[in-house]
C-alpha cells in the first residue's frame, strides 16, 4: 500500500493546488482556458485514483482470504478495523 499512498498523496496536492487557485480566481471562465491544462489534470488524477482504488481493494482480498469472516463485512467495515 504504499506505492497507493504515494499516487493518493499527488492527486491530494493537485486537488489542493487547483481548489487554492479556484478560490483566488473570481471567474470560473479563466480557469477553464485551455493553456491552464486542469482537464488533463484531472484525468491523470481519475487515472491514480483507480489504481490506488485497485491496489486497496486487493488488498482488502488478501486480508478476506487470511480471515474468512471478513467476507461478510464490507470494504469501509473491514478498512476500520485494520
């Protein structure tokens, strides 16, 4: 999981990033441009999340196969407990 955590880590400083400018900037319209690239950056951000959603999940398996009363919990559930 760290490797999870690391590519959770740049998507929460890019959102950080991006929300600090929204906040700063009055017209919604300016940040849109494309020359500011927040598109791309948002789908680089999707594709992180879904690996870092990915590995947590199997994760989560690996822990469900060691415990088999774990199967009967779900991932919130289980990620409390561990």
């Amino acid at each position: 999981l760290p490797q999870e955590a690391r590519a959770f880590a740049e998507v929460d400083k890019a959102w950080r990033s991006i929300m600090s400018k929204a906040k700063e900037t009055p017209h919604f319209l300016t940040l849109a441009e494309p020359h500011n690239r927040y598109e791309h950056q948002f789908k680089v951000a999707n594709v992180k999340l879904d690996e870092v959603q990915k590995g947590l999940a199997d994760y989560l398996e690996v822990k469900r196969n060691y415990f088999p009363r774990f199967f009967f919990l779900s991932n919130d559930q289980l990620l409390e407990i561990l």
